[in-house]
C-alpha cells in the first residue's frame, strides 16, 4: 500500500528533458491489444511523455535490449547524446 502514493505521484508527473524511447519488437508487451496503436499512432504515448523525440523498436529483442544488442543500443545513445 505505500507505493499507491509513490505510483500516484509519478503520474502527475512530467518530464522536462528530451526522451527516446527503445523496446524489443520481441518483447511480449509490445503486442499487447492496442499498445502498438498507443505507441505509434497518436494512441497517447506522445501526449504521456510530451519532450519523446523518437520511438526506435529493434529488431530481434525482447526485455534486456542493452544485453541482447550492446553494440546497437549504444549506438542509439551515443547518437542521441551527440545532439547535445
């Protein structure tokens, strides 16, 4: 029960700093019924997190993308950083 108040405490809150977000094409959560639709297609995923930038799925990955691909997943960061 006294995580109900850290939890709802989260969902009020927003992020200030730019986002980029990875998941795994294999990772089961992503083929949940409308979640493809909340990510990709105004579902309200950019609404929820209003600085994302971009939503990269990798392919052949699932929950440990930086252990199943390192050297991708860095590339994806070290680019990102290199904006700033």
């Amino acid at each position: 029960m006294q995580n109900m108040g850290a939890v709802s405490s989260m969902d009020r809150s927003t992020s200030e700093s730019a986002n980029k977000v990875h998941i795994g094409r294999s990772r089961p959560v992503y083929h949940f019924p409308g979640m493809k639709e909340y990510i990709h297609n105004d579902g309200g995923f950019k609404r929820d997190v209003p600085s994302l930038q971009e939503v990269i799925v990798m392919e052949g990955v699932a929950h440990y993308i930086n252990q199943e691909k390192p050297q991708e997943i860095n590339s994806h960061i070290h680019q990102f950083f290199h904006k700033f």
